[in-house]
C-alpha cells in the first residue's frame, strides 16, 4: 500500500524535555516502530509536528538577536524541517540497514500555498514559543506580536490558514516510487501567490490538515494519524469514556458539531480524516505510534470511514 503518516509531537521529543540524547533515543524508537510498515513492503510518506523544535529555534533567536537577526517564523520552519527530518531520515536509515533493507530516506523542505485572504490572518490562534510575563508585553507588542494570555503568563500567537496546495507535490509523487519521503514538516513552510514569486508568510499550518491534503494529491490507499493515544473516545477523559473502533464521517461531523474533538488537539485530525475520505472514499486511521502495524491492518485504532 502506499500510505501517508502523521506523526504527533510525542513521537520525536517528549514534552518538557531539551535533552538532545532523549530527543535521539525518541526518534530511533519512532523509526524502529516505522521500519515494520517498510519492511512489509508498504510505500511511505511521513509528515510530522514540529511544535517544540520550532519553539527552540525561535527562543535561540530571541536571546541571541543583539548578535544575529532574527529570521522569520516561516524561515524557522523550514529550519526544523530541516533538524527533524535529518533526526528521523538517519534513525529509519541506521534501522532498515539493520533490517537488510536498502529502500532510500529523503526528506523534502516544502512550501505549501495558503490564501492571503484567509479569515485567520485577521484571527491569530496558534500560540508559539515561550512563556512571557505582563511586563514584557509592550516591548514585544512593538514587534508586531499578537500575544494571548493564559494563566498569569502571555504566548504569541499567529494565524493558523488552510493548506491549499504543496509546491513540491509532483517531487514527493516521484521520490515516493522508490524512496520513503519525509516532508511537510510542521504543515508545512506557508506561503502566499504573488505572480511568479512564492512568499513566506507568518503562521503555522496545522500538520494533519497539511497531512490529508498530502495523502489525497499522492492519491494513497491509506491515511494514517499517529498520536499518543490508541484511538478516538467518545467523551474523553470522563468515567464513561468509551474508545471507538469504527468511525463514519456522518457520526464524526455529528460529534464534531457536539464538542467530543477540541479545536487544538483531537478536532484537526477528525476534520484531516473527514477530509482523505470524502475526497478519495478510502480509510483514514487514528491510532498510537506503537500499534502502527496493526493500525495498517484496521485492528487498532479508530478507523474513519464512508457512511
Ligand atoms: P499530536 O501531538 O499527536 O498531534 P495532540 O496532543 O494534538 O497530538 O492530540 C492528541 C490528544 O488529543 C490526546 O493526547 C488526547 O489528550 C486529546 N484528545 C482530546 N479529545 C480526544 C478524544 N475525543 N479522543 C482521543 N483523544 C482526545
Ligand atoms: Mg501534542
């Protein structure tokens, strides 16, 4: 099968750890737990957050800007597109060798082309990089900065548009004949049309939403959403929670519109699946890093389906 993973942020960096050899070890047991799917002879491409590389990078900016300038958002996203999927590139590499296996790993820096007009350019919700105090507000409002607060403490926050178009899609289609592709990092880098030039923009795409329009232009048989949880749950984290096995888009837009998928965690990976699966009328699966081999074969997980 030829098939399209998301991986959640678990997957590459535990939350709250800057350890550069934990950060390894994570991305070696990744690849470990991905090889299996390779190995079977299935054809992948993998996407990938980058929420707490891209904080990192952003912050390394911040404190040292008397001495560098600063680069934008969209340049720190093609950076962590870069780190990661070197991590995960040599990880899967230093498996499948051991494996016997020689299938190549490449990663692909890509842009993806959102509008300019899109409503959330005039409604920033997506909250970057580190935690700032009241007092530094107004210093940081001279920077063009949309803060939002939470607790006592305040967080950028940038637009989050729709994807609409990867600029290297017809590459990915390509390599994926013979190479596992690593690409679309973080949603990808965003960027508007103006004529001939592609422009980088501030915001931050949401990666499964960047992952279903990936897996429908590659036209893959399966879209898979790798997170840390073993499926979609009805009433989550209620003592009457209750996993789901089967999903049809008719129920998941019904539970959508009923609040069981939060805007910032479960809700972008229904509305990614609902996606892949109205357009292309295959299966789409929700499922933990751990059970991806089962996932594939629809025995774990929460398949999202017609009907
Ligand atoms: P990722 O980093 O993998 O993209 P997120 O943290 O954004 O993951 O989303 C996964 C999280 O969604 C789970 O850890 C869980 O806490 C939360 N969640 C919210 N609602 C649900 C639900 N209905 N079913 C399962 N998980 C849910
Ligand atoms: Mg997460």
């Amino acid at each position: 099968m030829k098939i399209v993973i998301a991986l959640g942020g678990n997957a590459l960096q535990k939350p709250g750890s800057q350890d550069f050899n934990t950060y390894k070890t994570t991305v070696a047991q990744t690849a470990h737990q991905l090889a299996g799917l390779i190995i079977s002879g299935h054809r992948l491409t993998i996407t990938h957050g980058n929420g707490p590389q891209v904080g990192d990078i952003f912050l390394q900016q911040e404190i040292s800007a008397k001495q560098v300038t600063p680069r934008p958002l969209y340049v720190c996203g093609a950076e962590s597109q870069g780190q990661i999927g070197y991590m995960l590139q040599s990880a899967l590499q230093c498996e499948l060798a051991k494996r016997g296996s020689s299938v190549p790993v490449v990663t692909v820096i890509s842009q993806v082309v959102v509008d300019k007009n899109d409503p959330a350019f005039k409604n920033p919700t997506k909250p970057i990089g580190a935690f700032y105090s009241p007092r530094s507000v107004p210093k940081l409002k001279t920077k063009g900065w949309v803060l939002s607060k939470t607790d006592k403490k305040y967080r950028r926050v940038v637009p989050s548009p729709r994807p609409l178009e990867i600029v290297e899609v017809d590459a990915i289609n390509t390599l994926m004949e013979t190479c596992v592709v690593i690409t679309c990092g973080g949603g990808g880098i965003p960027v508007i049309r103006e004529d001939d030039e592609l422009i980088g923009v501030e915001g931050v795409i949401d990666k499964d939403l960047c992952g279903a329009l990936l897996a429908i232009k590659l036209n893959v048989d399966l879209f898979m959403i790798l997170t840390d949880v073993d499926g979609v749950y009805l009433n989550y984290g209620k003592p009457d929670a209750k996993k789901l096995d089967v999903l049809t888009i008719s129920d998941a837009n019904r539970f959508l519109s009923e609040e069981q998928f939060p805007p910032g965690s479960m809700g972008p990976k229904i509305e990614a699946c609902i996606q892949f699966v109205q357009e292309t009328r295959r299966t789409a699966v929700i499922a933990s890093l751990e059970n991806v081999v089962s996932a594939s074969e629809g025995v774990a997980g929460t398949t999202i389906l017609l009907g």
